[in-house]
C-alpha cells in the first residue's frame, strides 16, 4: 500500500456514508501507518472498523466545519481585520505566500498555470506580557501592563486549484495525523527486552519520516524527502520489522493503541474558536475600546498540547512577487 495516497476522493467521504472500499482502505491504511504485524493480530479488521469509522467520521465534520475560503490579496488586506492581525502588512503577507516552498512547489508543478489556488495557513499563536505607554483620559502613562499577540511560522497546507480539492487533502491530513499520534503512543510504550528496543527504535524511524511526509500538521523542512524517497525508507523499516517477527501478545497490545485513538479521535485532535480584540499593533484591548478589531479564528489542537491558529484561504497567484533565482540574490547582495 502506497501510504502517500489519499484514502478519500470525490465525494465519497461524505460523514456516515462511505463506500466498502473507502472503509477497507482507511483499516489498511489504519495498520500500514502504524505497525504492519497488528495483520497477525486474529480479528484484527473486525476491532478497527468501528473505531476507523468514528475517526473518518470526525475529520470530515472536523474540516468540512472550517469556514469558507477567505479571499487573499493585498486588496483584501485592507479589508479583513484577520489578515491584519496574522501578516504585518500586505506586502509581507505576499513575500511570506510567495516564499512558502509548499505552494512553490505546487505552482511549480501540478498548479502551473492556476488563477487561483486554495490552501491551508498555519500560524503559531505567541501572547507576549510586557510594559509600554498608554494614552489615558489624554494623559501619557507608562509602564503600563500589555499583552502582545504576536503570529509566526506561517506556512501553508495542501494547496490546490480548488476548495474542493484542499478539504479533500486536509480530511487525509487530519485522518494521518491521528494515526502518527497512535504510533506515538505505540513508540512510547516501555520496553526492556533487546529486540524491542530495536522494535521501538525503528518505529520512532517511522513515525519521523512520517511526519516529514505530511502525516501531521507541523512544518516540514526544506529539505524534506519527496514520498517516492519517503516510500522507499518506509518499505526498508516495515522489512527490518518484519524481521524481529510476530510478538501475538505485543501486537494486540499495539492494537488496542490504535483502536483507543481512533475510537476516541475527538480527544486527540480538536478545533476551537479563538475570539481576538486587538489594536493595529496587536495589542489586546477591552471589546469596548475604540481602537480594537474584533478578530475571530480557528485553532487547532492535539493531545500533545500543540496549537496552531488555522484560515482557509484563496489566493491569485498574479498576486504574488515574482521568484528571484540564485544568481540575482547573489548579485544583489555582493554588489
């Protein structure tokens, strides 16, 4: 099973409606994407498929829940309030859109030639305390108590052509990312006997190139593996595994690992509403302060106690700065 295919398409992932094939999938991908040797486990399939269900069921209400892609652009900046708050100013938000090495590599291949794409924004959210000055009953004070809301690490998700398309690659996202939880908790079982130290060893192995595959929500790096690479070490772990051999009392304990996730999605990854007033220096205000722009945001959370602040958006590629090769940013900056 090629573990960078999507198990959802179309619209067969509609919540509480799936076809067979679509369920068997999600149990095979269940099993491929955490142990394999649960398969060795009697009645392995029979104890998944109500718990993968539930999971199914949760990311698709999950992402069908997100609002409607917000137009993005520097008309639009000065606009919604929200991508004020999330980008400095327009022309960040741009060069920040423009450099982000997912969309590029869309742009630069599937999406050649797109009007317009869909995607995922990303940020972490950062309340900084702090002392600054005030204008109280027009009177300059200082030293005065602030909270500063601040948001970094923008990156982007799963862009596309269409909106469509993007809710499609997030329910796969946020399915895989359940199951890389499940194989965390599976990676953190103690152990003590030799062999399954190596067993965990090579599971942690996995769960890393997982996630560097797009199993979670976190940011991959620049140099990242393609999947047909990520593939191909995934096949060499899941060998190495395979050779340890079949522990029938580890594994159901594996199992019940994966079952408890899956069975429980809704305790391991969540969105709340985040309800922002702030100035145009981002600092919070009383809802009643004239100053304040009332901000409202999506965040998303997991068991592990990481967050990040989430928006839909739609973007025109026009709209972005043109890409500057190597040699001109050598020559602009040596000369």
């Amino acid at each position: 099973m090629k573990l960078f295919n999507s198990i959802f398409g179309h619209a067969d992932e509609t919540r509480g409606r799936y076809p067979e094939w679509l369920i068997e999938s999600a149990i095979d991908r269940a099993v491929e994407g955490t142990d394999p040797r649960i398969k060795f486990v009697s009645g392995y399939r029979k104890r998944l498929r109500p718990a993968v269900i539930r999971s199914m069921d949760h990311v698709v209400a999950l992402v069908d829940a997100f609002p409607e892609a917000v137009p993005i652009g520097r008309a639009e900046y000065s606009e919604d309030p929200r991508l004020g708050a999330l980008f400095a100013s327009a022309d960040s938000m741009l060069d920040t859109l423009g450099r982000d090495k997912a969309l590029r590599d869309y742009l630069g291949g599937p999406g050649v030639g797109s009007p317009c794409v869909t995607t995922l924004i990303m940020v972490d959210r950062v309340d900084r305390r702090g002392l600054g000055s005030e204008l109280v009953d027009d009177r300059l004070q200082r030293e005065v108590a602030q909270i500063r809301v601040s948001f970094s690490a923008h990156r982007l998700l799963d862009p596309t052509d269409s909106e469509q398309e993007t809710r499609r690659h997030l329910k796969r996202r946020a399915f895989d990312h359940l199951l890389s939880l499940a194989l965390r908790h599976i990676s953190e079982s103690q152990v003590e006997r030799a062999d399954l130290v190596r067993q965990r060893d090579l599971l942690y192995r996995k769960l890393s190139a997982l996630e560097e595959g797009g199993w979670s929500f976190e940011p991959v790096g620049d140099h990242a593996l393609d999947p047909s690479a990520l593939q191909v070490e995934l096949d060499g772990i899941t060998q190495q595994l395979d050779a340890l051999g079949p522990d029938t009392g580890l594994l159901a304990t594996h199992l019940d690992l994966v079952t408890e996730v899956l069975d429980n999605p809704q305790k391991h990854l969540w969105t709340d509403g985040v309800e922002l007033y702030l100035d145009a220096m981002n600092l919070l205000r009383h809802p009643q302060d004239p100053s304040a722009r009332h901000i409202q945001l999506q965040e998303i959370q997991n068991e592990r106690g990481r967050k990040a602040i989430i928006l839909l958006v739609s973007l025109r590629p026009r709209d972005l700065p043109p890409r500057e090769d190597l040699i001109s940013a050598a020559e602009r900056y040596l000369y």
